[in-house]
C-alpha cells in the first residue's frame, strides 16, 4: 500500500510538472513532432538526465537495485512505431493525453480510449507475439556501461555534457 501512496504522488508531481511546463498543450507536441519547438524534449530529456543521476546514486547507496528488463529489438521497434503514429495522429503521447483530459480537453480521450484498446490488444496477441516479435533481435538484460565495460558514472557524465550541448543548441537556434 505505501508504494501505492508513493506512485500516486509522483505521479501527482510529475503532472503538476507537465502541466507547468506547458508540455500538455497541443502546440507543444506539434511543434516537437515537426521539429520547431524542443519544449518537449528537453522536458523529457531533463527527466531522463535527472532520473538517471537519482536511480544510479540509489543503487550505489544501496537504497534500490537495478532491474533491468531485456533489449529487444522487435518488440522496441514495433512498439515505437505504434507509440509514433498514434503521437502523430491524436497529437498527444500517453502521459500527456491524460493530463490534458485532466485539464479538460476532451480530445485527448481518443488516445485514452486508444490506449486501453492498444493494451487489450497487447494482451489478446501476446502469446503469439512471444513467439515471433517478442524473439527478434533479443540482447538479453544489457546495459551500455556493461556492454562498453565502463564505471556507470562515466556514461551518466558524458550524457549529461551531451544534455547541455544540445539544450544550447536548441537555445542558439530559438526552439
């Protein structure tokens, strides 16, 4: 129940930021999906820096363990296809459709209710996509430190340097 409770206020937190950062407007996600505005990626992409600097610190304090879940190729690209044309077609990802029907645009519910048919659907095909799609260029629990044989600390720096170069190329450029 207290994972619940911690989920619950994250998850609370993260769209109180998503909706501070203006990252649930409709405009925001087109013009990140024709490149003219990276409010969007560099919201996602300061989250991913920051989690990544928070989840690697746990674990070398020994407050969390890393689980790692398999590299597989077939169902990441046939997933992002899916998660790109339904971005595409209803102009929200799934974390910002139900943020923008919480501040009240019903449009958002296409993806919703797509959503919920996309993991019906999932489920329904899952015995024979672990045979067939499921199979496709599967890595195993991979890592990039581990397959470059490097200090996990070094990957997290140089991600972050590259995180800055490319906000400051976004700003020099105006997006």
């Amino acid at each position: 129940m207290k994972m619940l409770i911690y989920g619950l206020l994250t998850g609370i937190a993260f769209g109180f930021l998503l909706q501070k950062g203006r990252v649930l407007r409709y405009d925001k996600q087109l013009g990140a999906l024709l490149f003219k505005d990276m409010t969007i990626i560099k919201f996602m992409l300061s989250s991913v820096l920051v989690g990544m600097v928070g989840v690697y610190l746990l674990v070398d304090l020994e407050l969390a363990k890393l689980s790692l879940k398999a590299t597989v190729l077939g169902g990441n690209i046939v997933g992002g296809l899916i998660f790109g044309i339904g971005w595409g077609l209803l102009g929200y990802c799934p974390g910002t459709s139900a943020g923008a029907l919480a501040e009240g645009r019903w449009d958002a519910l296409w993806g919703i209710f797509g959503m919920l048919a996309g993991a019906a659907l999932f489920a329904e095909t899952f015995p024979f996509m672990k045979k067939t799609v499921l199979t496709w260029g599967d890595f195993g629990k991979i890592s990039l430190p581990g397959v470059l044989g490097v200090n996990h600390w070094i990957i997290i720096i140089i991600a972050i340097l590259g995180g800055l170069a490319l906000f400051r190329f976004f700003e020099k450029k105006g997006l």
